[in-house]
C-alpha cells in the first residue's frame, strides 16, 4: 500500500494545513461520491481515471479520497456504483460490512497515512448477512465454520432494532449501517481523533439494489448530511461536462 508519489494528477481533496471552512476535505468528498453515484444511476457514467494514461499515473502512489468500508455482496461494486477509477477509493469489503481489527487497521492506514478526508460505510437492502444473523436468532441455530463470526457481529444491530421495534429487514439493515459507523468511532481512538480534529468524517449509506441509488443513513460529525448540498465539486470540468 504505498503513499509515495506526486499528488499533482491524483483525485480527490489533499490534506493540507488550511482547514477554513471546516470539514469543507470531508464535505466535497462525499459530494463527489454522490455527483457518481447519480450519473450512475441516471446511466450517464464517465468512467474517470480508468485510461491507460491514469494507470501510469498512480503507479507510484495513492491518494483516495474516501474510505469505503462496503459489503462483499457481489452487487456492490464501490467503483462502479459511484462512477470512480483507479485511485480514487480505498475499499474495505466484509460480509455485513462487519469490522473487525483488520479493517479497522486498514481504515486508520487509509486516513492517517494516505490522508483520505471520508469514511463511508456501505450497507444495503436484502443484506444477506443481517438475514442470517436474524435467522440465528430466531431458530438458536448456529452457522458452520467462520461464518459465526460474521453473525456474531451483527446481532448486536438485531438486539438494537428489537429494542427500536424494527423489524423489517430494510429497517434492520439501516440500524446495522448506523451501528458499524458507531463500532468505527468507538474502536478507533484514531479515527475518532481525525473526526474530532475535523481532518475526517464517517457516514453511513445503503444501497438499493435495483435502483441503485444510495441514501445517507448517519453520520459523524452530525450535522455533516447538509454539508454535501454546500460543497463544490472536486473537478469543475469535469462535472459541468457531466
């Protein structure tokens, strides 16, 4: 994972010392997230930095503009869904979106190391991972192998939910993105710092399969679900040519 390279060339907002207004790295990274997300929705993607050109481009270093902490759910291609290349995300892939000390290293890596000014965790509808982990509680019957594991971590959303009286899927897929955004926070000193300082934010987005759109579900620091309709885009040009 290197970090090395020129920035000139590179997507997405670069850390810097000038931080007026603040949060503004965060905010125009989930901006341009979302500008992707509805040309891909709208079927008018650009497919930007995927060249040959850009390949070369960002041999020699990384600079992402968002963290993506997202589903392996084969339907849920982070690049894809928000209209991005190479480069532009570090994508972290889990069943369930479930974080472990992996991820959570590897999203410290991403945000302390790389400088990536977003985090955003990536659920969806029908997620078969809540499903499982509802099925566990209801039947007491327990999944073979590491899969438990997977479950293990997910029931704490179900127990959330049964306390909220959710009890769609949908609805417990929305508790569940909100708690990983929670889990983040609190088993990351780091990352909490960064989210204090105003270097990063978190927010939790679910996915509908079918339509494929994505919907803000939490965020950190609160306040931040405007901030997106504030915010500029990263590339002028490149989104009026959109």
């Amino acid at each position: 994972m290197s970090h090395s390279g020129t920035p000139g060339g590179q997507p997405g907002p670069q850390r810097t010392t000038d931080r007026a207004p603040a949060l503004s790295e965060p905010a125009r990274a989930y901006a341009e997230l979302i500008a992707g997300n509805r040309r891909f929705v709208g079927g008018a993607p650009r497919h930007p930095n995927q060249d040959a050109g850009h390949r070369a481009a960002v041999a020699d270093g990384q600079h992402p503009f968002a963290v993506i902490v997202g589903c392996s759910d084969s339907r849920l291609a982070a690049e894809i869904i928000f209209d991005r290349g190479l480069g532009d995300l570090f994508v972290v892939r889990t069943a369930g979106h479930t974080a472990g000390p992996e991820v959570l290293g590897s999203v410290e890596y991403a945000v302390t190391v790389l400088g990536t000014p977003l985090v955003v965790v990536l659920g969806h509808d029908s997620c078969g991972a809540v499903q499982a982990a509802r099925e566990v509680a209801t039947t007491g019957t327990q999944p073979l192998g590491h899969l438990r594991a997977v479950v293990d971590a997910v029931l704490p959303s179900l127990r959330r939910a049964e306390t909220e009286g959710v009890q769609d899927i949908d609805g417990i897929v929305d508790i569940h993105i909100a708690q990983t955004v929670e889990t983040l926070l609190a088993q990351s000193p780091v990352l909490a710092g960064e989210v204090a300082q105003g270097r990063c934010a978190v927010v939790g987005v679910s996915y509908r399969l079918a339509a494929g759109a994505v919907r803000q579900v939490a965020a950190v620091p609160a306040g931040f679900a405007t901030l997106d309709e504030q915010a500029g885009p990263l590339d002028p040009a490149a989104s009026a040519a959109a």
